[in-house]
C-alpha cells in the first residue's frame, strides 16, 4: 500500500488498516492528515491544511469498515512538517529491505526514504527504524530464551548424537533464569576425533546487547592446517586446570610478550622472545636464556616468575600432537567469521554459527573431493619452503636409513628415515620433514611427500569434512516441551557508550581503510629521514620549515608597511602634514593550528574450556 486511492465504497478489513493507508497516502503526497471520530464504530480522516476528508463506518459483521463519503480534494502544498513517516511507517515499509540488508548503514536508509517518499528524516529515526526492524526479524531479546528447551531439542532430534546442554538457576522469586548453553554438533565432534590433529584452541569474545556474556568457542586444526570448528557455549566458568590436568596447556606467545612488554619494550627484546618460543630443542632454548640473561637480567626474570617453557617454547612441546603453533590466530579468525552473530540476539546468534558450520563443513567436503593430489595444498606449500632451504645441508648415509648432515654454518644432525625423526626435533613437532631431512630424501630418490605424516592426506581430510550437518525445522514445528519459561539473564548496563569497534594495543599498526572502504596514507613520521626541500634539513618538509614561516612573516610585514604608505599617500594629514612620515606598520600575527587525537586499550579476553571433546 505505497500510494493507496480512496473512493465511496470502498472497504477495508480493519480500522487499523484504514488508518495505514491514510498514513501512507499523507507520508507520499506531503499532507497532515489528521483523525477525529476515531472509535469501534467509525473512524474519519482530515486534511489540517485544507477541507479533504474521508469517513467510514464499521460494517455488520463489526469488523469490516467502509468508505460512506469523500468531502473535496486536497488544496494545500506539500509539506515535510507532517510527522507521520515516525519509525514506525517506515519499519512496516522497509521491513524487508531491512531484512535482506542487515547491515545497512543510517546514511543509505536516509537517502532511500529520501529518494522513495521525499521526506527528510534525522539520523536518529533511522537509527531507530534499523532497530525496530531488527527486533521484527530476530525476535525480542526476551522472548527468545522461553525457545532455548525448544530449540536444543531441535537440535538434537536433527543430528543425532550432538552434545546440547543448558542450565537454568534459580532467582530470589523462585523463576528460572539462563545460566549457560552448550553445543557440539555430532558431525563437528565424529570429524574432529577422526581426522584432525589432538589439538584444541580456546577463546571467548564479548557479546552486545542488553545482556552481556561470552561467547567461548574450541576450535581445532584440520590437516590443511586451517580453522576446524568444534564447539560453541555461552557461559562456561574457567575450569582448564580443574578438568584437564594431565593436558598439555600452551598458551599465546603474543599475548605472553604482550604483558612482557609492560616492563620490558623494545625490539631487541622482542626478537629474544620470539627466538626463545621457536627454540626447537632444549640445548638451545637454555643458550638463548642465558645470552637474555647478560643482555636484561630483569626480563630474564620476569620470564622465570611469570612463564611455565612447557607452555609456550617449542623445545618442551610434546610431539605426538604434530603441532607447533605459538599463537591462538585459529580462534580468532573464527571470532571474527562470526563477528555479525555476537550482535543478534540469543538465539538468532546460534542459528548464523549453526548455518555457518553447515555450509562451511559442505564446502570444504566439495572442494577437497575435486582435489587430486595426495597431502594437502597448504602443507605442499610449507614443503616447498623447506625443499628451498635444505640446499644448505649436506646428508651422510652411514646405513640403515641413519643419516649425518651438516649444515653450511657448522651444526650437525642426526636424521633417521625409518622413524622419522632429526635430532632438531622438527619434524617430530609438525610432522613435516625439515631442511635436514630434505637432504636426506634426496639420497634415497624418494619423494618428500611419501614422509609427510598422514594427518596432513586428503583421506583426513575427507575423514574430518565427512560427517553432515543435518538441517533444522523451523519453530512451527518445533514440539513445545512445556517445562515452563526461562527468564533472561540479569540486563547489566555498563556506564559509558556501547562499544562495536576493538580497541587496538598502542603499538598496533593502525587500519590501512576507513569506514567507508577509502585507503588511508599512513605517516612517514618515524619511518624514514626525509629533508624539506627549501632548506634541505631533515626532519621536517618544506610546509613546516622554520624558514619558509620567517620568509612568510617578512613578507606580510613588508606588505603592511607598503599598503600603510600607499594609504597615507592618498589620504594625506591637512591638519599635521608631518605626521605622514612619522606614522609606523601594524604587524600581522600567525597563529598556528594544532590538531590531536587519543586511543584507548582493550581488555584481554580469558580463555575457557570446553571440556568433553578430548577425554
């Protein structure tokens, strides 16, 4: 009903919708239409501006309203000041738009309602239409919980096998409230124990809306080394010591140097630590030690106080996971694929990473089964790299697959191609032949590939993406458990605006685009010595130069001094003709501008478990 016509006769369902169509036809044609005789029996719409006016009567079935009579057409010109295209209109408009665009920006939705209806709407209506809008579609917050039974029982009955949980406590009135929800679909669980690697990342990120929480995830690595979703929860307490103590724990070298560098900055230090992580045996994480000992026997220490090697060095990493990453990136990158969801409500945000993990498990199935070769591409990279770098190793059979290979800078080690291991203890770690292994292959004429550890096959692959994430109903066929309605979480306000954009550490390099998708030009202060142009000095360009500013007042003074003669010239003292000569130049005074700007720091997300997945 965008630009509905009126005539005698005419009959509407409702006196709502009647009401809706006057709406819309003052919203289109720039009129105040006003409502009088507005009750259960009749209903009468007026122009304000001019004599136009529509009255209808409710029909026999008292339900059903009818036009009885049209008075005059419309006299007035059109106005903007009519207040009917509120958020309201404008929700039940583009209600749809809204739906299919998600994240439309306020500035498109004004200039669509401006170009659709030519009426000037504030940001604010707009900001309020996208919420209404979103509320309509996703469902209240509140009412989303009393389906939470219904949905994990959905759940379940469509993938069997799935661990779904959720608890419930109760409040000082006797009401269950939501405490926390967990969920390892069947097809994630069977994939990762059949064909990934033993290794799991967790992490957790911050929910929006009226009710805060966290969102935590465990994700694993799957044999193209690449993300593998496990298991999603929201609300688990931090027990990783307590359920899991015969678990080898390692924690993110990042976020260990980034509570380093509080007390301890600077590049040298930093590169000590990264060579410490990397470190692939014992002998030489203890040489490193000692040398950042004579260097800063303070970050020596804070090291030996703060720090576990277990957890975070590759020369005490177990090496029957065949992993040796030092940072938790996987999980972070599934944060951020699933960065609109945290802003739906509750259970909205299940079914996106629901319906995420489905098309992503039939994706990658897809993809690998068009694949031809025989370990993964990303590991065939990562073996090209080491191919490269073997030219400087030189391999020594000494019998039954023993080999001596020397390196061109003096280190020597012992490799053996029938256990597949080097005395560096990298290709133990990863599962993936190092330079000095290389070396070795290449004696035998056997291919590299044929050494690679099998979690890296496309048999795991297919073994990890195999499983089917099964489809959902919808809610009209979900079955109703009736065990009563789960309240909400407590609403927490936290002081200050809500914030949507992550706060970046002070010496993270800043975002490369800006909000509206323009690149930026990052500064060159500090970056490199570069000279003005005018008086050839380093450390400043030709627009601060000190000279050019004394050249320019110079001038300015000069012009003063000319533009005060030439206008006592032409206007001359008759009562004090000397006074001509004696009179001085006004100086001109620059005053500089300054522009600033300030950044702030975000908190560290904790790590939590999930515990039922690696028993």
């Amino acid at each position: 009903m965008i630009d509905p016509k009126f005539e005698v006769g005419q009959i509407f369902t409702c006196k709502q919708l009647f009401m809706k169509a006057c709406k819309s036809h003052g919203v289109v044609h720039g009129r105040k239409i006003k409502f009088s005789k507005n009750d259960g029996r009749r209903a009468t719409a007026y122009c304000k501006d001019c004599s136009w006016k529509v009255s209808t009567a409710v029909m026999l079935d008292k339900k059903t309203f009818q036009i009885k009579s049209m008075q005059g057409k419309h006299s007035c010109g059109r106005t903007f000041d009519h207040g009917l295209a509120n958020s309201t209109f404008l929700v039940d408009r583009y209600k749809k738009e809204l739906a299919a665009m998600a994240d439309m920006k306020v500035n498109t939705l004004t200039d669509k309602v401006k170009t659709d209806v030519n009426v000037n709407i504030s940001r604010w209506q707009a900001y309020r239409t996208k919420k209404k809008a979103e509320s309509l579609v996703n469902g209240e917050h509140e009412a989303q919980y009393n389906k939470l039974r219904n949905y994990c029982r959905e759940v379940k009955r469509a993938n069997p096998g799935s661990n779904v949980f959720m608890t419930t406590v109760e409040d000082d009135e006797g009401e269950d409230r939501f405490e926390r929800l967990y969920i390892c679909l069947n097809a994630c669980k069977t994939g990762f124990l059949s064909g990934c690697r033993p290794v799991v990342g967790l992490d957790g990120c911050h929910l929006r809306g009226p009710h805060k929480g966290v969102l935590l995830t465990a994700v694993g690595i799957d044999p193209n080394d690449q993300l593998y979703p496990i298991a999603y929860a929201v609300g688990l307490i931090q027990a990783i010591q307590e359920l899991l103590p015969d678990v080898e724990h390692r924690m993110c070298v990042r976020h260990i140097y980034n509570n380093f560098k509080k007390l301890h900055g600077g590049l040298a230090l930093k590169e000590r630590i990264w060579a410490l992580a990397r470190a692939p045996y014992k002998n030489l994480f203890k040489a490193l030690m000692e040398a950042l000992k004579a260097v800063d026997e303070g970050a020596f220490q804070w090291l030996v106080d703060n720090t576990t090697p277990q957890q975070w060095s590759k020369a005490y990493f177990r090496t029957s996971p065949k992993c040796d990453i030092l940072l938790n990136n996987l999980c972070e990158s599934f944060n951020s694929s699933i960065l609109e969801a945290r802003e739906r409500p509750l259970l909205g945000m299940l079914e996106i990473i629901r319906l995420y993990l489905m098309v992503r498990m039939e994706n990658k199935r897809e993809w690998m089964q068009k694949y031809t070769g025989k370990v993964c591409p990303k590991i065939l990279k990562k073996l090209e790299k080491v191919k490269t770098a073997s030219s400087a190793c030189i391999a020594t059979p000494s019998g039954d697959w023993n080999y001596e290979v020397r390196c061109m800078y003096g280190e020597r080690y012992t490799v053996n191609l029938g256990s597949r291991t080097c005395s560096c203890r990298r290709w133990e770690l990863n599962g993936i032949p190092c330079a000095h292994a290389i070396s070795a292959i290449a004696l035998t004429k056997e291919s590299p590939e044929n050494f690679v550890h099998e979690c890296y096959s496309k048999e795991a692959y297919m073994k990890a993406y195999g499983p089917i994430i099964y489809p959902l109903n919808g809610e009209h066929l979900w079955k109703d458990l009736k065990q009563g309605p789960v309240l909400p979480p407590e609403t927490i306000k936290l002081p200050g605006r809500p914030k949507k954009v992550r706060r970046k550490e002070p010496d993270e390099p800043p975002a490369t685009t800006t909000s509206r998708g323009q690149t930026k030009r990052l500064s060159r202060v500090g970056l490199m010595d570069y000279k003005c142009r005018k008086c050839k000095q380093k450390g400043h360009n030709s627009r601060k130069c000190p000279s050019s500013h004394d050249q320019e007042n110079v001038q300015q003074q000069a012009a003063a001094v000319t533009s005060s003669s030439q206008s006592q010239q032409q206007t001359p003292n008759t009562m004090n003709p000397g006074a001509n000569k004696q009179s001085q130049p006004q100086q001109s005074n620059f005053t500089p501008k300054a522009v600033f700007c300030a950044s702030g720091l975000e908190t560290d997300t904790n790590d939590q478990v999930l515990f039922d997945l690696i028993r």
